[in-house]
C-alpha cells in the first residue's frame, strides 16, 4: 500500500507570463536532508528549510540577468554552483550573502544544465552535448567545447539527469530530432558514449516526462506519453561499451493511464519504488476531467493506491527526494510527504473494491479471469494455461481417455452422449486444482455450443460438471440461463443449491419460470430425492392432519391468528370442510420442490426487490399463497425436526413473504383475490409479532427470576419469622 | 409443628486464620494441622475428619513445620524454638531453644530417632529423640544461606536441604555435601533467589523439589543431575508431599492449585520405564497452598484460604460413595457462641478477646417468611480482651447472664456481670482456687450456682459459685483413668446431672448432688460431637461424628426405646451422607418431644413423637409439607423436620422465650477479609 499524507505549501509562486512555463526551474537537494534548494524561473535561488516551510537564505542575480539552469550542491565542497545567461558559471557559499561577488566564471559554449549528486563530482552538460566535469571546466573555462549533437539537424536536449552508481558516473539525456527521441548515455571515467533511439508512439507525440532511477544495477528509465501510457526502459550499468551506432531501446509498458477525454497536456511520472510511480497532472479515473490529481499506481498490480486532488494548474513538474514528493501547482509549491510498503495482491485488491476508484472501468488492462481461463487473448496468459495443460497432459499419457484439449475439441463437434461419456471420465479423474480450471472451460464451451446450435443440449455433461461443486455462476454465467431455456429443472436445482454467486436477477428469472411452469410440465421431471421426500412429506402431514406428542395445532391457531380471518377455524377439524385451502398445496410437488430452491438461495434485499417486480399479479398471489401454506406447516411443528439437508428455514419463507409484499404491496392491495391472502398474512405478522412479544414478556421474567436471588439482602441482623412442618 | 421468631445473627465476626503446616500420621490417621496463629489442630481421619482437639495458639509461638514421631507431636517455627505437644493436656509439653536463629523446617527420619531442622543461619541440626525429650546431636556442614526445607533418605543416612538457588546433600556416613544447582526464574524474577520452598528425597534416591521460579525439578540424587523440569505455575511451588508409596507426588502452588504428577511409564508399551509425569490439577483453593499431605485414598491441603480440603482420589473408590466426595472443613467442630438462655445474651469466643451482645427484639408479628421490624436493635455490651500471651481456649456464659469465665493454657478468669437496664458492669472474682489453673471445657450449672471445669485425665472440678466468694468443692474423676481431655461437657437443668465427653469417645455421666460418678454410657466406636441433658425427661442424647444419634436415660442406665428403635430402624442415608457434624444439641422446654440440632449447612428439629423416616420416605421433606394442604399433612410427616434456610452456621439456640437464635458466619464475608490471591490471567480480562 502507498499513502499520500498530508501536504504542506513550502513556498508560494510568482505566477509566469506565459501558461506553459513554469514558476520552478528546479530542485535540488543540499547536503542536510531537510534543505531544499528551489531555483524560480527568473532570477532568484532560494534555500528552504523543509520541515519549518522558512528560507534560509536567497541569492538572486542583477536584473537583465536570467538564470539558466537551477542551482545545484556541489556535495565535495559544500558550494551551490548556477548557471546564469547560459555561460556564467557562479559558484558560491551559503555564507556569501550576494551572488554578484561570488565566483564567477565564463565558459565558451552554452550550457544545458549542472548536474550534481551526493558521492559524486558535478557535471556540467552543454547544449551542444558535451560532458565536463565542473572542476575542470572551471580551471580552464575558456576551453573549446566540442559538439556531439550537430546543429543543423536540430537536435536538442529534452531531459537530463546525472547517475552515481558504484564509483560510476552516468549523465543521461534525451534529445529530440524530427519527431525522433534519442537516449544518451554518458559514461564518465572513462568517457564513453551511447546512444539508444526510443521506440515511436504510434501517436508521434513526445514524451511528456522523464524519470530516472537506479536499481539492482540497471537503470530504469520511466517515460510517461501524452496517452497515457507509462514505459519503462532498463539500461545496464555495466552495459555493451564500444557497441557502435545507435542502438534500439526495448521498452515495456508498466501502466496504462486513464486520461479521460484527449490527452495529457501537462504530467510528469516519477518512480518511486520498484513497484510504486507517481503521476501528477492527469486526472482521476473515476473524476471528472478537468481536475488533476496526484496519484500514486502500483504498477505490480495497475491499481490506484493513492491520490490527491491538486488545486490549481499544474505544469507538469514533480520532484521526488526523501519520502516527500515536490509539486508546484496553482499558487504554490506544496510538499507532499508518501509511503510505500511492500505491495500484496491483497492489498491492492482492497482498493479496487473500493466503490468510485473503479480501475476496471478504464482502459486499464486488467487480467480477467475469465480470458485467462478461456483463452481470449493469445498472449501471455495463455502460456500458463499451455503449461497447465501440459501438464496435465503428461499426467494423463498413460491413461487411455481424452485430454481436457481434447475433450474440447470433442465438445466443439461430438454428440452429446459421446461428450457425455468423455466429461465424465475427466472429471472422475481429474485432480481438484487442474479441475477448477478444465471443469470451467469445458462448461464454458459446452453452453458456448448450445446456444449456437441450438439443437445441441449436453444436460448430462453439464449437471456432472456441476456436481463437481467447482463451478460458480461468475465462471459460467450463462449456464443456469440456458438450463432454464432448456427447462432442465434439474439442473437448475443443482445451480441453484451449489452456486454460491447466483445474482439476483437470475434468482428472479427462475423464479418467474417456476410459477409459470404448468405443474403438468414438472411433474414428471426427476429433481433431487432429498428435496423432494423434504416435500411429500410435508404435504403428506397435513394430509394426515397428524400431530406428534399431542400437540395440538388447534392451541397454536388460536393463539396466533385473528380468529375472524382464520379461513380454516381450528375448531374444524373436519376433513370435508370446502374452506380447507390451506391443507392443500397450491402447486404442484415438484414446482414446490423448485421454488424451495429460490427460496434458499442467498441474496441481499435491495437488489431483489427491484427484480421481483417483475413478477405479474397472479404469480405473486400463487406464490404467496405458497408461502402462506409452508409457514402454516411449519407452524404446526410437524416436519421442522425432519432431518433433511436442505429446507427453507421459517425466517427465509418470512424473508420471502416480506419481499414480495414489499415489491408489489400496492397491487395486491387493489387484487380481489389477493384479500383472504393478505388478511391471513397479516395474522401471520400478528402471530410473530405477539410471539415475539411473549418471548420478550419470558425474558424479562426470567430477569426478575435472576435478579429475585440476589437482591435478598441480608443484614448482620434481622428477626425474622419461619414456619416448620 | 409451629412457627418461629428467628434471630438471625451475622455479626459475629469469626475469622479462621490461615493454615501453615501439615503432618499426616499414617499409623494412628491423625493430621496434625499448624495454623497462621501458633494453634494446633488435631483431625481424626479415621472418624469422619472429626477435630478431636485443638492446641490453643500464643502470640510468640510461630508454627513453620509440623512432624510426627511415633505419637509424638513436634513443631518448630520461626521463632527459633523447637516445641513438643502434650496432646493429653493440649499444651506445648517443652519448647527448645535451638540457637539457629528463625527455624524453616522440621522433619523426622522414618526410624524416627532423630529429628532435623533447617536452620535461618544455614545450618542443619540433628536431634536425638529420646523418651520424654530431645537432646541436641550435631550440627551437618553449615552452609551460606538459610535452610528452607528439608527432606531424610529412608535410610536415614541422607539429607536433602532445600536452600536458596540450590539443594544441599548431605551424607551422614561419608560427610560428603553434594550440591545440585536450581536455576532461577525467566525474565524479571532472573535477579531473584529462588527459594526451594519443598524437596522430598525418595528411596531410590529422587529428589524431587519445589522452589518460588514456580518449578517442580526431578534429581537423580546419585549423580546430582536434573532429570526433568516441569514449569507448573508462574508463581511459586510452596509445597510437596509424596505418597507412602513413592509413587505420586502432589504440590501446592500460590495460585491455590494442587498438582499431582505420578511415576508411571509414559507409554503402554515400555512399562519398565517409568518416569514423572504431570497427571492431574485440583483447584479447589483461592489462596497459596502452604501445607500438603497425601494419604492412602486423597489429598489433603490447606493454606492462606484458611479451609482444609480433604480431596478423596476417584481412583481409590471402587464406587461413589460419602467416602469419595470432596470435603472442605471450614469451621472448627465446637462451639464458639454461647448463650444465655434467660437473658437472651450471646458471648462470641475469639482467640484474643470475647463479646458479649445482647439481642435485638421486636414485637411485632408476622407470617412465615417475613422480617419483623427491629424495635431495638442488638448491642455490644462487651469487649473482653484477654490477658497475658495465651489464646483463650475455651468460656462459658451462665444461663441468667450473671457470670462469664474463660480459661487460657495458663489460667481460668471468672467475671461476675451485672446489668441494670442499660448499663452493664463486670467485675473480676479475685480469688480463684489455686486448683483451678486451666480448663478444656467450662459450664456454669443452670441455677449458676456452680462452675464445671474440664481438667487434666478427663476430671472435673466442681467450683461453688456465690456472690461473697467462689469455693473449690470436688473433683470428679472418672474410673477409666483415661488421661484424654474433655471437649464436650453438658448439665441438666435440675441441677443434678453433668456429661463429659473425651477424646477416647467416653461419655461419663455425675450425679453432681452426690459428686459422684452415675454411670458411663456405653463407648461408642465415633467420637460424640454434641450432646444436651433432656430438661424434663434427664435423657442424655448424643450425636456422634459419624452422624449417628444416641438417647440414653441416665435414670435407667439405659438406652431408651426411642434410640433402640432409631438404631433399628437405623438414620436415612441422607442424612448420614451430611459432612459436616452436629455440633450443638438443644431442647424445647415447651415442647419435650422436641429436640433441636444443627451442623454447619442445617438446622434440625427432631419431634421423637413422630414417626422415624425410613429409607424410601422422602427425606428434605419441608417443601413438600408446605404445598399439602392441613388434611394431607399428618400422613407426610416424619421425625426430622430440617430447614435449611440458614447456611454456614456456627450456633443454633432456643431462649426461653421459645425464639431461636442462628449465628450464621458467611464464607464469602471470611473470603472477602482475605489477602488479595496472586494475580492470576483470565481469559477476556
């Protein structure tokens, strides 16, 4: 995880004539860790004290002057050294308080920048392309200076930096010729040269930045182009000297950004760790556009880890030093302290979930799945699906069945009581990890060739395959939709008992199909035994109207429910009595055996609500009526103590009572048939609610009962009066 | 049967002290008990854990270690002496400077000729045992540090010394010291000395020890190498006791558990090599467990919670039983409350002082169950300290109110109290016979004319109470010529007969007009723990510590039908699976059927003209009785009418205004005036 902490303004800035320039020319570390060294635009160099946003001390030069280049420390003599009118050198202590009387020193050609880093000498970097160290330089100033780059094919220096790596001194600089970019490498001591060329954007736009960082002796060169797009490059250390010409530099891509609409004007990308890169100037993925923020991207795992909204217009400039990120916007130059640990896929992933930073809405690639499993996209992903599969491959030489591949191949063409047959020898074979993955694809491929060939139906392969409980809604969602296309009732029992992932609206979509399913259609059609027995011997119970340890529903009732709207008086006990409604089902077995399904399987209210919706009026009235007649059941306590493994509890068929009045309360409301039914539920609400106020009643009894011991208080002395028998 | 007014007393502030030392003796099942405040207690194991006697503390006398030499009883403690008991007299026989300084340890060797004790100055001294005394030997190698414990080879040629961070053996016969080094807790205790609180030497040469890093460490005593350590607490391991068989041992641990760890082959398999291992925990103290004795069917241990716990090993009963069930004792098997019938005074014994508390009264009335209101409340009328370094080991209080007595090891003191309305005024008889030096039991004659005092090989002198003068009259003695003390001693109210109970569980009846001996009532095999003289009928009943009631009649020297037919028909199992026993025996004056008793868990009223409960009645029948309506009553009835509604009681006594009196002491008021138990972690605090 990365965070951003909060900033604090180190300093304000003068605003510049021109939109595009900045404020800041640079800055540059000093030798203590807290000073910072802000070179502006114009004329002033300024040494601040981070922690206290004070300066220490500024040096500016005469007006007409310009300064050039920002200021740098030179670390080996504690000196600030400046480049001003792109020839005077000027070098001066924090002690010297006017930068006029400083050292001054004029070279023959214009310089680009001083560059200068902690264990190594300052460098200085002509435009013409040329490296000096600045001891030399300044002991014969007027030296000639040789050209590297040539004028008249105007080549000029985009970016550089200076490297210190082990008693190595790099100079890197990025130039520009014709829409080309170039990576020069300057090796010190001793001096070599290479030049790489950067691979084209397809765009031809120009990177907006540069940053370079050292690591496990390789240079890592990160550029950020306008489209987003963040490339790493790696340059070795140790690298091919002598190699001649101009080579090529790979690149990789490590992030894609979001840029919104267009693209990036001003941004800058920094590295911050080998895992960890800070982007400002672009805008939030799930912002508006417009505004710019700076954020940190784990580019291990493409996930936001962190932003700030920056206020005012960024230049696309961002210094890193220390833990604290520099960025002037607007107004201000504001220093933002960050911290990155070590990044975890978990970590990463508890971001992503969270709502508005909805990385996978952009054009961020992010490895689905679903396309690793399946195969969609032929690059790297696919590699390890091949080595599994080889794998797996020589697993099975020995074995005389068909491979996962070519069972596949077997789906695309075979009929169905072949790939029946062959299904089922891979499963029964097939061990659980390499399972989870063919058992996937091999579902996905069967119901990718179903719904094409509409004649081809694979119920068996696919009710084995899910009976390897490896399958999931998410991995193959349209399976349950196709089994209902199909009227496999079967199978969509067994998704809906062992898919744990079933969204709501496919919930609502069986259910649908459920109610309106003739129960002539149903009955005939094998489900699970469990259930089934579950069902015939509820229904059987009321048939008997048999009560166990002579409990008497007939207590129950009329405790329970209004009386006046009870359509069955418990007083009538008599069989033939027409208002009998509620002793019989009101649909059909195996229907009730489905619909038991739905209501166990798990869903979350306010995203079922609006699917339930769909239901017409006389669906919610069967249904309810077939609620109505499972809570009367269980009520009478006759078949809660049945040991099956699955059965809807009472709270569920509550659950379900409550949802389906709450989705279509109004209509019922209006139905006149739905009267005798809504008056019966309200007693049933009754019933519950004067239920759980009887319990509430026990529990404060048995409180008293608790408190009554205790509270006998005993003095040291009391007369008191008992009775013997 | 009737209603009650019950005075219900709780301010009786009783408080047990704490036990400090233990010595079981296997061949006469006596433990010998050393508490907090020099007192020594004597348990019959044999007989129901019944205290047969108790040696009443002093305040120089400091108890550490307690052992048994044959039926000799020794004790030693930190004031430097050595002390043997007359268990005859209830006395210290002599006490033996034994110029060590503070001494740790006492402990015999199994031939029991010598005894050695561990010394402050860090020496071990040897002393002979001989007939009527001890006499110094020599002292082993003196060594830097105090000797904290101490533990003889069988043989008695080793000893094992439990010091400060190491174990000393010692070998008579070479001279040789062996040390063997015990390292010291983890963490902050690291800078601490660890004390062996405890070692035991086995005969095959174990040592096993207990020390304050909380370690139980097994030694190969031939080599002088540690076998095994076992961390069983974080605080300290107090004190061991090993079985007659060497085949377990227990410890006690500050956080009031009792560990047993038991030398058995680890596994199945290899049976022939048997090592320690930790086997079983009890917990069944709050406090340090200071004192441990394991005998032949259960552990005993007691310390800083005051009570002892007798905890029986399941493994030992074939079946659950009364015998296999835990026992706590809490309260002393006597009485400390006396009261004045007449008067409707209560006097409170304490080792230190006595009170005397006039009760309360109220008139109103009320319906059972109902707490009437005070119209006075009861009022302290006395503070009795006591004189001179001994604890009081017994008093009395005359039925009228009129006169008080008390008697330490050293002298009886007799008061004469008069109470005018309010005021109260005592005086001191000054002169009391020169006999009369000390007493094991006191009883003023109901008429209070006489004082009864126990005296040594079971007499009793007879002392004429008048308001000019007090008068040495006669000693009655009994023709046994046990030379046991008496602990039980009761008149009649007609001023005719007396009782006296021993420890050799002979009951001897006077006839205190002629002074002279009546009759002995037949022994019987348990030692009597309460008795009363009928007031109307001169019936003696007797109830035994093994729960069993007696009713002799003195008139006719025999048992009466009454208790002929109780031993027939013989007492519910219920009530004979009790634990604790009857320790007052009381009568209604209005009621002559009735006789009251009580123990420490209930109060009984037995009516002899109901009939006798049989085994198939239902026992705690109370309740019962209650929800029958008056017609079905009579045929439910038995004999034993038992309320339990008073617990933890210390007396239980009907005034002649036929109100009853319940002294109840609270454990949880006795626990909550202990010392703060070690710190112990618990889960979700």
């Amino acid at each position: 995880m990365a965070t951003l902490f909060e900033g604090f303004t180190l300093c304000g800035l003068v605003q510049t004539q021109s939109a595009s320039d900045s404020a800041i020319q640079g800055i540059e570390l000093d030798g203590d860790s807290d000073h910072a060294v802000v070179t502006d635009s114009t004329r002033a160099v300024t040494l601040y004290k981070v922690s206290d946003q004070k300066p220490l001390g500024s040096w500016t030069v005469k007006q007409g002057q310009l300064l050039t280049c920002p200021a740098v420390f030179n670390f080996q003599t504690n000196e600030y050294v400046v480049v001003s009118d792109n020839k005077v050198i000027r070098v001066w202590k924090e002690e010297d308080l006017h930068l006029d009387k400083a050292f001054k020193a004029t070279v023959s050609a214009d310089v680009w920048r001083v560059h200068s880093a902690p264990g190594g000498e300052p460098v200085v970097l002509f435009q013409r392309g040329a490296v000096r160290l600045l001891d030399s330089l300044l002991s014969a100033p007027q030296q000639p200076i040789e050209d590297i780059l040539s004028e008249e094919e105007k080549e000029v220096i985009r970016w550089s930096t200076n490297i210190v790596a082990e008693k190595q001194h790099f100079v890197l600089f990025t130039t520009e010729q014709k829409g080309e970019h170039f990576l020069y490498v300057q090796r010190l001591n001793p001096n070599t040269l290479q030049k790489y060329r950067l691979e084209r954007e397809d765009s031809r736009a120009p990177p907006l930045s540069f940053s370079a960082s050292l690591r496990d002796k390789h240079i890592n060169l990160l550029y950020l182009y306008p489209n987003g797009c963040v490339y790493q490059s790696v340059v070795a250390v140790q690298g091919p000297v002598g190699l001649e010409g101009v080579q090529a530099l790979p690149r990789s891509l490590r992030l894609r950004l979001p840029v919104g609409e267009g693209e990036l004007g001003a941004a800058s990308a920094v590295a911050l760790d080998e895992a960890h890169v800070a982007v400002v100037g672009m805008p939030h993925p799930s912002a508006r556009t417009g505004k710019d923020f700076l954020c940190i991207w784990n580019t291990n795992f493409q996930t936001l880890q962190a932003d700030k909204e920056m206020v005012g217009r960024i230049c696309g400039q961002v210094w890193c030093y220390l833990g604290k990120l520099f960025v002037p916007h607007g107004k201000a130059l504001s220093v933002i302290p960050y911290e990155c640990q070590k990044s975890s896929l978990a970590s990463a992933l508890g971001k992503l979930r969270h709502p508005g930073i909805a990385v996978s809405k952009s054009s961020v690639a992010i490895p689905s799945w679903n396309t690793l499993l399946h195969g969609d996209q032929p690059q790297g992903p696919t590699k390890i699906v091949d080595s599994r599969k080889s794998k797996l491959r020589r697993k099975s030489q020995s074995a005389p069945a068909l491979t996962v591949d070519q069972v596949l191949e077997l789906i695309k063409t075979g009929p169905v009581e072949e790939v029946r047959r062959e299904v089922e020898a891979l499963v029964s074979r097939g061990d659980a990890q390499d399972l989870q993955l063919s058992v996937g694809r091999l579902a996905c491929q069967l119901v990718a060739r179903s719904q094409v060939e509409t004649a081809f139906y694979a119920p068996g392969a696919l009710a084995r395959l899910v009976k390897t409980q490896c399958l999931c809604h998410s991995m193959c969602p349209d399976l349950l939709l196709l089994a209902l296309e199909h009227k496999d009732y079967f199978l969509c029992q067994l998704c809906l008992q062992l898919f744990p992932d079933i969204p709501e609206v496919v919930t609502c979509a069986c259910l649908k199909t459920f109610i309106g399913v003739p129960d002539d259609d149903v009955e005939m059609v094998s489900l699970e035994p469990d259930s089934v027995s579950f069902m015939e011997g509820l229904v059987a119970a009321g048939a008997r109207g048999g009560q166990q340890n002579g409990f008497s529903p007939a207590l129950f009732e009329e405790d329970s429910c209004d009386p006046h709207h009870q359509p069955k008086p418990p007083q009538h006990q008599d069989k033939k009595n027409p208002t009998l409604q509620l002793e019989v089902c009101p649909v059909g077995l195996r229907k009730a055996v489905l619909l038991n399904e739905v209501l166990q399987t798990p869903y979350s209210d306010n995203l079922l609500v609006p699917h339930l919706k769909d239901l017409n009026a006389p669906q919610v009235i069967l249904f309810l009526q077939y609620l109505q007649f499972i809570y009367l059941k269980y009520s009478q306590d006759v078949y809660t103590q049945t040991p099956v493994l699955r059965s809807p509890t009472m709270t569920q068929i509550i659950d379900w009572v409550c949802l389906l009045l709450d989705a279509h309360f109004t209509v019922l409301v209006m139905a006149p048939d739905a009267k005798g039914l809504l008056s019966n539920l309200q007693s049933f609400v009754k019933s519950q609610v004067k239920l759980f106020s009887e319990l509430g009643k026990i529990e404060g009894s048995l409180q008293e009962l608790h408190k009554m011991k205790p509270s006998k208080d005993i003095s040291q002395y009391s007369i008191e009066v008992i009775e013997l028998f | 049967m009737g209603e009650f007014k019950v005075h219900r007393v709780r301010f009786f502030d009783y408080m047990p002290t704490a036990i400090r030392a233990m010595a079981f003796n296997a061949h006469t099942e006596r433990l010998a008990l050393g508490r907090m405040d020099g007192s020594v207690e004597i348990f019959n194991f044999a007989d129901h854990y019944f205290q047969e006697k108790v040696i009443p503390g002093k305040d120089s006398r400091s108890i550490e270690a307690l052992c048994w030499v044959g039926g000799r009883l020794f004790s030693a403690g930190l004031n430097g002496e050595i002390t043997e008991y007359d268990l005859e007299n209830l006395r210290p026989k002599y006490s033996l400077e034994a110029y060590g300084g503070p001494i740790w340890t006492i402990t015999s060797n199994s031939q029991g000729a010598h005894l050695a004790i561990g010394c402050e100055d860090g020496t071990v001294k040897l002393f002979e045992v001989l007939e009527e005394s001890i006499q110094f030997e020599r002292n082993l190698d003196r060594q830097k540090g105090r000797i904290i414990s101490l533990s003889w080879h069988p043989s008695g040629t080793q000893i094992a010394a439990g010091m400060m961070d190491m174990i000393r053996v010692f070998d008579a016969v070479s001279m040789l010291t062996t040390v063997l080094l015990v390292d010291r807790g983890f963490g902050g205790s690291k800078s601490r000395e660890t004390v062996v609180w405890s070692v035991v030497f086995l005969s095959d040469c174990t040592i096993i020890s207990g020390d304050s890093a909380g370690k139980v460490q097994v030694w190969d005593g031939h080599t002088g190498t540690l076998v095994k350590t076992h961390l069983v607490t974080k605080w300290d391991v107090l004190a061991l006791s090993v079985s007659k068989d060497e085949s377990s041992v227990v410890v006690g641990t500050s956080e009031g558990t009792v560990i047993q760890f038991q030398f058995i082959a680890p596994t199945l398999q290899q049976q022939q090599d048997k090592e320690w291992v930790r086997t079983r925990t009890f917990k069944n103290h709050t406090h340090d467990v200071r004192a441990l004795a394991e005998i032949e069917t259960a552990i005993v241990s007691g310390g800083m919670d005051t009570q002892l716990v007798v905890r029986p090993l399941l493994e030992k009963f074939d079946e659950r039983s009364h015998a296999s069930a835990l026992r706590k004792i809490q309260f002393p098997h006597r009485n400390l409350v006396f009261c004045a019938k007449k008067a409707g005074l209560l006097l409170f014994q304490f080792p230190g002082q006595l009170e005397l508390w006039r009760l309360g009264e109220s008139d109103g009335h009320g319906k059972p169950g109902d707490s009437l209101p005070l119209k006075r409340k009861p009022e302290k009328l006395l503070h009795l300290k006591r004189k001179g370094e001994d604890h009081i080991c017994c008093s009395a209080l005359s039925s009228c109110g009129g006169w008080l007595a008390y008697s330490t090891m050293s002298s009886v003191r007799l008061y004469r109290l008069q109470t005018d309305n309010n005021d109260i005024s005592i005086t001191k008889v000054p002169k009391l016979p020169k006999i009369l030096r000390s007493a094991h039991q006191l009883c003023f004659s109901s008429d209070s004319s006489k004082l009864f005092a126990a005296s040594s090989q079971s007499s009793v002198l007879v002392i004429a109470l008048s308001q000019s003068e007090c008068k040495y009259v006669h000693t009655l003695k009994p023709k046994s010529g046990s030379r046991q003390p008496i602990h039980l001693m009761t008149n009649s109210v007609d001023g005719k007969w007396l009782a006296t109970a021993n420890s050799d569980c002979e009951i001897h009846v006077y006839n205190v007009q002629k002074l002279k001996l009546h009759c002995i009532v037949p022994v019987y095999g348990s030692c009597p723990s309460a008795m009363g003289i009928h007031p109307t009928t001169n019936n003696l009943t007797m109830v035994h510590a093994d729960q069993q009631i007696f009713e002799y009649s003195i008139v006719e020297k025999q048992y009466t039908d009454w208790s002929r037919k109780l031993q027939k028909q013989g007492l519910h199992n219920l009530w004979l699976d009790r634990d604790t026993p009857v320790t007052h025996v009381t009568f209604n004056p209005k009621n002559p059927e009735q006789i009251l008793l009580h123990d420490m868990h209930m109060f009984c009223i037995i009516d002899q003209s109901l009939p006798l409960p049989d085994q198939k009645t239902q026992f705690y029948n109370q309740m019962t009785l209650r929800s029958l309506s008056e017609q079905e009553r009579p045929s439910h009835l038995h004999a034993f009418k038992i309320c339990k509604t008073f617990q933890d009681l210390l007396s239980v006594s009907l005034l002649d205004d036929q109100s009853l009196v319940m002294v109840e002491r609270p454990l949880l008021a006795i626990t909550s005036q202990l010392p703060a138990p070690v710190r112990q972690k618990k889960f979700a605090t």
